[in-house]
C-alpha cells in the first residue's frame, strides 16, 4: 500500500520534472486555457509511460520545489472530464494528500495517469489545441508530434523503484491516526474504524440531530493508510455510516433564495474494502436542484451583478446590500442550474472581487462553483 504523501516527497526529491512527473502551482480546469493545458499534460503523459504510471504534483513552487498548498479539490468527476476530450482517455485519479505544515483546507494535489496502452489524442478542439492532436513529454515539456508516434516504455524501473520507497507502514499509519485525533482535530469530534485488518479511516466534524438523523459539519475525512483526504468542507453537511465492508457518506448543500433555505442530497460516495487488500470508490449524483421563475430570476441574477459591480469600485454598501451578499452563491448557483449558463463565470468573477474584502462569500461562491463542477460532469 502507497503512502501518497511520501510518494509526492519521492518524486520531488526524485529529479527534476522529466517524462513521468510533472508539477504545477495550480490548474484551473474551471477554464478553458486552464483546461486545455491540463488535458494536454495528462494526454502527453500518458503516451510517454504506457506500461506505468505518471504523476502530476500540484500546490509546488517551480523554482524550489516548495510546497505551499492549494485547495481541497474535489475529484470525483475528473475521469469523466478526460473522457469527454481524449481519445483512448487513460484512467486518471486526484487525490487530496494532507501535509503538517499547511493551513487548515489546503492540501498538495496528486494527479495519477495510467495509459490503457493506446495512443491518447485530444477529440475535439479546446482552447488553442486542435482535435486530433497527440502530445508527447520531451523533458519536462509536453509537446504535440505527428510523425514517429509510437509508445515507448523507458520508464517502467524508475517508476516502480519511487513507488517502492513510498510503501506504507505500522508506524506511519498509527503516526498518522494520533495527529488526526489528537492534533489536528482536538476541538472536533472525531472517530476512527479499521476495514479488513488493513485500512484505516479517521473522520472529525461537528455533530447535530435532527428528525434523529446524525449529520457533521465541518467535515474532514482522510483514509490514513494512504495519505489521503476523501472530503473536506467547512460549509455543507454529511452523514457517515459504515459497516465491515464499507464506509459511506452523503453530503448535503443548503441553498435557496433568501432565508427560504433547505438542504438538497448533493452526492452519495461509497468505499468499499476487499479482504486482497484493494478498495473501490464509487460515487452517486443525487441532486435534484430547485426550480424556480424564470422572470424571479432573471431580476435577481441582475441585482447580483449590479452588488458586485458597486464592491468592485468600493461603493458603500447598504445594510440591506450587505444581507445580500450573504445569499449570493446560493441565488447565483440557483440560475446556473436554471439555464443561465454565464452565471458560473460571473461566480469566478466575483470571486476574484470580493475575496479581500468578504473572505466568507468568497468560500460560498467556491462551494458552488464545485458543486457545478459535481453537476456538470456527471
């Protein structure tokens, strides 16, 4: 079992970035450019390594290889994101892995590539890349070639000897369960349960009844053995039950207009353990968002605009403006969901806008956005 945490040390360690390892700063696959850049990576990777894996670091400074972070991304549609623009899609995971010096909610991203031994091309055009195109790593740069295509495997030895050094163990595992419980989580709640003799996974949140249902919030889940964090969220609420074989959640958003607020299943996620020492996830889409008027709508998207245009220029705002601000993810989401499409890039817009001023609206419009990310790759 791969302890990703130690993984990522050994592959920043390992050299600098070459034809199975790549680093990044940060992706923005929210955006056309930002996704572009990281299809062709992951297709230039993938055609690179046929016979292994490659990896893809995110949250690393270029220059020094510092780690500084970035936020917890939520995975779980991603493949589907590489299915949609590559053909021959390799199979692709991002993974969230915790490290003791980052603030609270960052964590460094790990891409894993695993090519299904074909040629991998873009399908169709994204940004400035044309369908068609094939993308091979030479050094640490990915670059389209059309002539002498062909899947070499030179990586294989390499690969298996960094993944060799990042094996997991007794002590990392029961170091890893003390800081969860006792460190990082002192002021939560927290739990821990042990699958199939072998996998450990520790939860932390506020705990609340209602109607006899258990929910948390301010949730953090990681699967220790490995190094990972399945889920985090400050704002949307879950429920956690497990049995010998599996561990389930189900997160919930609360949104509407206004105070007229109620909570919405948003996705059911399951792992299931084996006794050869493997799992899988799978997850469920269970949202069904709210409709509403179109012409309500329409009259508030464009309040919303008008709000974030006066903080843009430091124009006071009213007591009332200010309670508005309050819903502005919620009622933003709620257009997007009923047909006006701009509203997300509008959300990435006043992200940018009112993150100096209002930190909280900025984290709500950031939930959002990644429950759009959740709806629109489904």
């Amino acid at each position: 079992m791969i302890n990703k945490r130690l993984l990522v040390k050994n592959l920043l360690a390992h050299n600098d970035e070459n034809s199975f390892y790549d680093k990044k700063r940060f992706i923005a696959i929210g955006e056309k450019e930002g996704k572009g850049k990281f299809l062709k990576h992951v297709c230039a990777l993938a055609n690179s390594n046929p016979a292994n894996n490659s990896f893809i670091v995110i949250g690393v400074e270029d220059e020094d290889n510092k780690i500084v972070g970035v936020d917890f991304f939520d995975d779980s549609k991603i493949q589907n994101l590489v299915n949609a623009y590559l053909d021959n899609p390799p199979l692709i995971s991002y993974e969230n892995i915790p490290f003791p010096h980052l603030p609270e909610g960052k964590v460094v991203g790990l891409v894993t590539i695993k090519s299904i031994g074909k040629i991998c091309s873009l399908r169709k055009n994204i940004w400035k890349y044309y369908g068609g195109s094939v993308f091979f790593r030479e050094g640490s740069i990915s670059l389209p070639k059309v002539f002498d295509i062909e899947l070499k495997d030179v990586n294989s030895e390499a690969v298996a000897t960094i993944e060799q050094h990042a094996k997991n163990n007794i002590e990392l595992t029961l170091d890893g369960v003390i800081d969860f419980l006792n460190h990082r989580h002192k002021d939560l709640e927290s739990d821990y349960k042990v699958f199939k003799e072998q996998f450990v996974v520790c939860w932390a949140g506020n705990k609340k009844m209602v109607n006899g249902e258990t929910y948390f919030y301010r949730v953090d889940i990681e699967l220790i053995n490995e190094q990972v964090k399945l889920f985090y969220s400050n704002l949307d609420e879950v429920t956690i039950t497990y049995n010998n074989d599996s561990f389930t959640t189900i997160e919930f958003v609360q949104l509407g207009l206004g105070f007229k607020q109620r909570y919405y299943p948003l996705e059911k996620v399951v792992i299931n353990f084996s006794e050869n020492g493997t799992y899988q996830i799978t997850s469920d889409l269970l949202f069904d968002p709210p409709i509403h008027d179109k012409e309500e709508l329409d009259r508030i998207y464009k309040n919303n605009n008008a709000l974030v245009a006066k903080v843009k220029i430091n124009a006071e705002l009213s007591i009332a403006e200010v309670k508005q601000l309050k819903y502005l993810a919620d009622s933003y989401l709620i257009c997007f969901l009923n047909g006006f499409e701009e509203a997300k890039e509008r959300m990435e817009r006043a992200r940018q806008i009112l993150k100096p001023k209002y930190p909280g609206i900025n984290d709500s419009l950031k939930e959002a956005l990644r429950v759009i990310r959740k709806v629109k790759y489904s």
